[in-house]
C-alpha cells in the first residue's frame, strides 16, 4: 500500500492554481513539494498546512491504493 496525492493535483488543476501557488500559501518547501510529486512520504503537519491553505480534508488531497495498481 502506497499515498496518492494524485486528488491533490486534481484539485489544484481544478482551483487554476499552480504547485508554486500551493508552495506558498501552505508554507512548504520546493523539496516536500518535490516529494509530493513523487509520491514519497511527508509529515502530517505537511498535510496539515495543505489542507489549511486549501480548506479541504486529507481524503480530498490524497488516497492509500495498492502499490501494483499506482500506475494503471
């Protein structure tokens, strides 16, 4: 089992906003950025400060899934 944050990407296409946007509002560095991207795992006071800047919850920015079906 691995996190998704594909939801995440998700909802910020759909609020036109950019990964630099997110990186400012919530106070992240462009290195946990990085590893959001690659799917890696962050703190929960990472996903914490996301869900504050974008007033969502954890379900509605990432997603634990199978490990064999993260690329299908």
């Amino acid at each position: 089992m691995v996190v998704s944050y594909k939801k995440l990407w998700k909802l910020l296409i759909d609020r036109d906003m950019k990964k630099k946007d997110l990186a400012e509002k919530a106070n992240i560095s462009s290195y946990t950025l990085s590893k959001l991207n690659r799917g890696n795992n962050v703190t929960t006071d990472v996903l914490v400060r996301i869900c504050k800047a974008l007033d969502c919850t954890f379900d509605e920015i990432m997603e634990v899934v199978d490990g064999d079906n993260l690329n299908s």
